[in-house]
C-alpha cells in the first residue's frame, strides 16, 4: 500500500501555507478541484490526503482554523472527513451556493481570499457565483502561492514518489 501520511505531515503542510498567506495578506485560500480533470487534483490531494478521483470541490483553507470542503457527492464528503486532514466535509450538488453559506458561517465574508485554481480549474459562473454571494471578499489568484508551497518536497513526499516509481517500472 505503499508510506502513508501522517497528521504530523498535516500540519507541516498547513504551516508551510499559512506562512505564505500571511507573506501575501491573505484571510484565507479556497482551492478549486475538479474530479474528472487531471489539472488540480494535486492541490486537493496536498490539503486533504484524499485522491479525489471525482465530483467537483471547494476546500476553504483559512488563516487560522480548521479548513472545510465542500464537494458535490456526499458519499465522498464522509470518505474525505474519514480520513481525518479535513473533518468538514460537506457534501451538496450546490457546490458554490454551499461554499459561501459555509464562509459566511465562519465569518470569512470579508477581506482578501486567494483562489487556487482560478484560472484553470474554476468555471468561470463559480467565480461569479462566489463574487455575487460575497460582495465584501476581495478574491485574488493565488496559484503560484500553493505551487510555490508544493514545489519544495517532504521527506515523506520523497519517499512516496520513490515508491510509485517503483511500481511503475513494475
């Protein structure tokens, strides 16, 4: 099965990223998957530990507090809070209108909110969507700031790519 990740990898990450939101005077990230495109499963996957293989989603990552997802099945929405990175998982059809009632919620309806994937993954009528619902957020593009993250690998990350080379020469 291959070296699994570990929370304390959890909060490495969440450091990491945190340390650069507070570099760019971000209140909080929100990272665009789409499950049936290669592009962007990589950056839920970093935040979540889950491979989302399916569905459309939304991880809200705040400055401080717990990350929440919403994701468009609620069957993976119980699979993704199972696996314990991301315990607020929830699971609508309405994937934005549910995003904004859950930033609302956590009374992160104002200030500066960086999209991950805003160019390439996120729809377009999502992006409005999320405008309209949250008039008072001023969303930014924050690609670079979670690859930038990502670029600098864990010893863990290594040893995980070690071993999927290996299967793949198998």
């Amino acid at each position: 099965m291959g070296t699994q990740a570990t929370l304390d990898e959890r909060d490495a990450r969440y450091n990491k990223i945190r340390q650069a939101m507070a570099a760019q005077g971000l209140d909080a990230l929100l990272v665009a998957g789409k499950g049936h495109w290669w592009t962007g499963r990589g950056y839920v996957r970093y935040l979540t530990d889950f491979h989302m293989w399916a569905h459309d989603c939304l991880v809200l990552f705040p400055l401080d507090g717990e990350p929440l997802l919403t994701i468009t099945s609620y069957a993976l929405a119980e699979r993704v809070a199972k696996r314990g990175w991301v315990t607020d998982c929830r699971g609508d059809v309405y994937l934005v209108p549910n995003m904004v009632a859950a930033m609302r919620e956590l009374e992160v309806s104002r200030g500066r909110v960086g999209i991950c994937g805003l160019q390439w993954i996120l729809p377009v009528g999502a992006f409005e969507q999320l405008r309209n619902g949250l008039p008072d957020v001023e969303f930014v593009n924050a690609d670079d700031l979670l690859n930038e993250v990502r670029m600098v690998k864990s010893a863990l990350e290594i040893q995980q790519i070690r071993e999927l080379w290996s299967l793949a020469k198998s």
